[in-house]
C-alpha cells in the first residue's frame, strides 16, 4: 500500500471515530444535564433534577478530553501528510478540535 493511501486510511478512521465519540458525547449530554423546569410539570408534582448528574457530568468530561486527543492527533498526523505529500488539509479535523476543547473547558470549569 503507498504511503499517500495509509495516510488517507489513518485520517479518516481517525476522523469517524472522533466524529462518533462527539455523537455519543451529546447523547451523555442529554442525560447529564439538569431537567427543564417547566412549570406544568412543577404544578403536577413531576420530579425535577435541578443539578447536572455527577456521574454522567464525568463520563462527559472523559469523552470530551479523548474526543480531543483523537482529534488532536489527527490534527498531528495531517499536518506531517501534508508536508510530505499530496495530501491537503482537513477541514473537520481543527473543527472537531476546537468544539471537543470548548466543550471539555466548558463543563471542567463551568459545571
């Protein structure tokens, strides 16, 4: 296999996987986040969770971080493809990057 076809196999594997991991993150995101307090359920005697759920504020944070290592290292390995070959820059890979960073500071410092 030439090196331009194994550097295009590890991108994309490697931007699938943290593109899945962010779908999954906003599937933990769902279930962590506090409930919306809507008032009809408040009058019914619904329960209500006002706070984020520690342990899946947690595994959030933990997908987060490793969906930015994925990306991270896919930003590493672009960047060397594209010194060394043909192959041009990934628009998606500094876009998973930059949102998995903000999202992971975001629920480190704010949450």
């Amino acid at each position: 296999m030439k090196k331009l076809k194994v550097f295009q196999l590890l991108l994309s594997l490697l931007s699938i996987g943290g593109w899945a991991l962010a779908v999954y993150a906003l599937l933990i995101f769902d279930q962590a986040r506090p409930d919306r307090a809507v008032g009809y359920y408040l009058s019914k005697g619904a329960s209500v969770r006002l706070s984020w759920d520690p342990t899946m504020t947690l595994r959030l944070e933990y997908v987060i971080w490793t969906c930015a290592a994925i990306s991270l290292l896919s930003l590493a390995l672009n960047y060397y493809a594209a010194h060394h070959s043909r192959l041009g820059y990934w628009f998606n890979i500094p876009l998973l990057l930059l949102s998995s960073l903000a999202a992971g500071l975001y629920i480190s410092f704010l949450v």
